[in-house]
C-alpha cells in the first residue's frame, strides 16, 4: 500500500497550522481563533502524525487559536485504549479532539465519559429529525444538555435553512455548519 496519503495528511497539518497562523495575525487576536481538520483511519495509525502534530503546535504556543482534530466514534470505538492515549497526547500539545458524527455509529452515551473530547459533533441526520418529529428534539436537547454537563462543545451538523440556524440556537447548541452558512 502506499503511504502517499500519509505524506499529503502531514502536509496538510503543516498547512492548517500556518494558515491558522496567518488568520490569527489578520485578526490581530483579538478573538480566538479554530481551525478544524479531519482524520482518517490511516493517519491515525501513521507514527509520523503526534511527531509532526508537536512541532505545528509549538507555533502556536501563547496565541489564543488551536486546532481541532475531528475523528469520527466508529474510529474511537475500534481501539479505545489507544484512542485515549492518543487524545491524551494531543491534549498535552493544546490540541483539541472532536467527536465526529456522533450517534450515527455504535457509540453510546457511555462512551463520552471514556474520551476525553473536547467537541461532539451531531450528525446532520438530528438536525433533519428535528424538523419533522418533536421527540427528535427532545432528542438532540437531551444530548446537547449532558454534553454540556460534561464540559463539551457542541456542534450541529447540516444545517441548511434559517428554521434549522434558529432552532439549534433556540437549544444552546454552540456551533453549527452547513450549506446555510456558505
């Protein structure tokens, strides 16, 4: 197999990195600043990945911008030990890890105590639920509550209409993405 995906993922660390940089210098810092990327499985098996994420994050050392590493619950859940060290390292380097699509897979709510995540994302899938079912939102208001019980962020995925912008707000959901915005 060969590991040009790995090569093209640390290159695009490194870019992130100076292009948050950059972003951070034209904001003059005046707020923080995120950037989010996401992982596959292989580079999360690459040992080139922690190496090369300590060397991007010492640029970012007194700045009040990070990064944010999105990895999917189905890639948590396959190898939970190593998962936690890994999130334990990125920790140590002020990076931030995001629960992609969460409750889409086999993750559980039991799992979030497990990973010490500073971000869950929901699946678009809630937010289409939302419209169509008030038990979907109790739904989504429920997990959003014990997220924020247990020190997360929370992002909504797949918003697509300004109903959808406004009722993620309406539930204290703190981030969310989709077509709507851009």
């Amino acid at each position: 197999a060969s590991t040009l995906i790995n090569r093209i993922g640390l290159w695009v660390v490194e870019t992130a990195f100076d292009s948050l940089l950059q972003m951070d210098e034209a904001a003059g810092g005046q707020r923080p600043l995120f950037l989010t990327l996401n992982l596959s499985a292989r580079q999360l098996s690459d040992p080139e990945l922690l190496p090369a994420l300590s060397v991007q994050a010492e640029k970012l050392k007194g700045r009040r911008c990070c990064i944010k590493l999105e990895v999917t619950e189905s890639l948590m859940i396959s190898n939970v030990a190593e998962m936690q060290a890994f999130i334990s390292r990125c920790r140590e380097l002020g990076v931030q890890i995001v629960l992609d699509d969460f409750g889409t897979g086999y993750c559980s709510l039991s799992y979030l105590h497990l990973f010490a995540v500073h971000t869950m994302k929901l699946d678009r899938s809630f937010v289409r639920g939302m419209a169509v079912s008030q038990a979907s939102e109790k739904v989504v208001l429920g997990v959003t509550r014990i997220a924020h019980d247990l020190g997360l962020d929370v992002v909504a995925e797949g918003i697509e209409s300004a109903e959808q912008a406004e009722q993620t707000k309406a539930l204290d959901i703190d981030f969310a993405q989709g077509f709507f915005f851009g």
